[in-house]
C-alpha cells in the first residue's frame, strides 16, 4: 500500500510532501517518489499525513466504561476510539475496591497489543486510584481510597498480565515515597489527586515519578511563592496531561502550559467519560452519578468528573486556542506514547514503526485511517 502525495508530519515534527510505502502494516519507505505498479493506493494529496492519536487517559465512551470489566465494553470503546483515529490507548480505571480492580485488569489481558477489526489497539492500563489523597479526590469516591500499596500493584500488574502501564498516587500520603521508589521499576508513576507542596512533589520526582496526571485539576494551582505539583513537575522535566476540551482549562492556561513545558512534555488526553459521544443526561462513574450537561460532567458536589469530548477533537481545540498545529499533533501522539514507554512502536511516521497512519483534511477532520496497514 501507498498513501501517496500527503502532507507528511515527519518524526523531526516538520511536514513534507512524501509518499509512505507500508508492507505487512509496517512503514517500510517515506521518500518522494513511489512505485506506480501498486495497486492499493490512498490519494492524500492536499491533505495531511500524520500518526494515529494516542490517549493514554480515557475511561469511556458510548455507554460503556472501562471499569464495567466487560470485554462488551472494552471493544465498545475501541471501537469509538478508532472511529474518531485514536489507534491506540490506555483503558483508564477508577478508584475501586481491589477485588473489582483485578476483574477489570483479568479482562482486559486478552485485549493487550492484540488487533482486533475496526478496533482501537489496547496497549495497558493506567490505574487512576486508588492510592489518591482525600482531599483532591475530584470525582474519585472515597470510600475506596487507600494508601499506597505496592504489593496490591503488583497484584493487579500480574492479573493484566504485566501491562499496568501508569499508575497515579498522592505523594503526600503516608508510604508514598517509598512506594514511588518501587513502582517506578514497574510502571510509569504519575501525581494526581493531591494536595502535595513544592517539596514533596520534587521529592517524588527525585525517586522516580515523571508524570502528572490532568495538569491543574485535582491539584493546587501554581502560586508564586507556593509552586506545588506544577512548579516541580516543570523544574524537573516531568511529562504533564492536558484536558483540552474547553471545560476544565481555560483557553489561555492551555496555550500557557504549552509555553511552560514545551514541544515534547504535554500529553494531550481526553479523560472521556462512558457519556462520550451520548446525550445529555445522568450516568455512572465509580459508584457516582454524573450528571452530562453539554460539555460538562459533574458529580452531586458539583466537581468536574471527567470530560465528553475525544482526544480528537481535544487535539482541534488546541490548535484553535493557537497552539501549532505540529505542537498538538506531538502533543496527541508521540508524547504520551513515550510518557509510558510505547513509542518504539507507535506514536510517530517513522521507518519500522507500525502504520497506523490518519489522512486529514486541511480542517483536520478525519478523511481515511489506515490501522495496522489496513484502511478501516
């Protein structure tokens, strides 16, 4: 197969006009010309060329969320997923009791790495609690919080079949530094859900943490002389989550974050909701009701629950806030592919990598997607 004559977004993060030769779903040739005798040939020309969208922070989609434990739900949101070109993601848990937490990671095995048609790729799992802080829970139900427990993460790392990929934990909370300090060898180690200052935050960094779970939200802000989790993520280089969907960050803070922390560290996430791509009305989360009101998503407290808007469409809120269009497209694609440590197979239109490759036009929508080598 050829996708020939697009607007390439190349892995130096530069759009070229070139041709992508794929042979048995790998990228085997990105150059000018291309052979005239193959017969599969997508035409992009005018349009652009760039890798599949990669979430590593979704709970949800069409009624169905991943905490459900259902293969029924894990295939309703690939299915999403991939309709909207995001070709591989993360499935996203709730705080939970951990016999419920080890159901979800004992389904979710067989759908590791495997293909599965017209399915986004399930490439791990990001545990999101429960090993939070009470007082920054958000929509996170308290009664299931508990400390961190680094024997329960392996648990639950062994019962997904060694595909717990990210895992969240309030580093102010006691046992946390030195559970940091053990998960870091197993898993990438987020902060979220705290209440933690500068210098616990930049401890937590110094033992192995390198990432912060939805930047700005369930944590304190950055002040000038109390910089928080934010102050010691930027100084210490961590990958940071933006919720771009017009809810839970302003327009202006999310072209700020991008000044603050550059080309390579914002991952772009959806943090979708079971409501994502539904109506208004009331649906479940983690033992909560959420009320969906537009684009909003609430508990009965009235804290923000998650959003209802795909990656998709949070990467074409970006670029209308004025971030560039190559800043979004890293920011939705190899950024968070190399947060958690996937990228050497997917994330970016590189020689080798598997061709999961999205033709868009010049309005970014979505015009033709190519998963694993083959058209969906």
């Amino acid at each position: 197969m050829i996708i020939a004559g697009g607007i390439v977004f190349c892995d130096d993060g530069v759009f070229r006009k070139l041709n992508i030769e794929i042979e048995n779903g790998i990228i085997t040739a990105i150059k000018e010309s291309c052979h005239n005798s193959v017969r599969d040939i997508v035409d992009a020309r005018d349009r652009y060329v760039v890798p599949g969208l990669v979430d590593i922070h979704t709970h949800g989609a069409m009624g169905a969320d991943f905490s459900d434990g259902t293969k029924e739900a894990t295939q309703e949101i690939a299915r999403y997923l991939l309709s909207c070109g995001v070709t591989s993601f993360l499935g996203t848990t709730m705080t939970l009791p951990e016999r419920q937490l080890l159901e979800i990671c004992k389904t979710a095995r067989p759908f590791i790495n495997a293909d599965c048609p017209n399915q986004a790729v399930l490439r791990g799992i990001h545990l999101e609690g429960p090993f939070i802080g009470q007082e920054k829970r958000g929509a996170q139900n308290a009664a299931y919080i508990i400390g961190p427990d680094h024997s329960m993460l392996m648990r639950l790392h062994e019962a997904s079949g060694m595909a717990v990929m990210l895992a969240v934990v309030a580093p102010e909370v006691d046992g946390a530094i030195g559970f940091i300090q053990e998960a870091a060898s197993v898993c990438t180690v987020s902060l979220a859900h705290s209440s933690a200052d500068y210098e616990t935050a930049n401890e937590a960094f110094s033992k192995g943490a390198n990432h912060v779970t939805h930047l700005f939200n369930g944590m304190d802000p950055l002040n000038h002389r109390e910089p928080g989790i934010i102050g010691a993520a930027f100084d210490r280089g961590a990958y940071v989550e933006l919720i771009a969907d017009g809810i839970h960050i302003h327009p202006s803070v999310v072209r700020a974050a991008f000044k603050l922390f550059g080309d390579d560290r914002v991952c772009l996430i959806s943090d979708s909701l079971r409501a994502c791509g539904l109506a208004d009305g009331e649906y479940g989360l983690g033992g909560q009701m959420v009320t969906v009101a537009g684009r909003s998503a609430t508990i009965d407290n009235g804290s923000l629950a998650g959003s209802v808007t795909n990656l998709a469409d949070c990467m074409r809120n970006a670029i209308e806030y004025g971030v560039p269009v190559s800043t979004a497209l890293k920011a939705a694609t190899i950024n968070p592919a190399k947060s958690v440590g996937i990228d050497k197979e997917i994330g970016s239109l590189t020689l080798g990598k598997r061709a999961d490759i999205l033709v868009l036009e010049q309005d970014l929508q979505l015009k033709n997607i190519i998963h694993g080598g083959v058209p969906v």
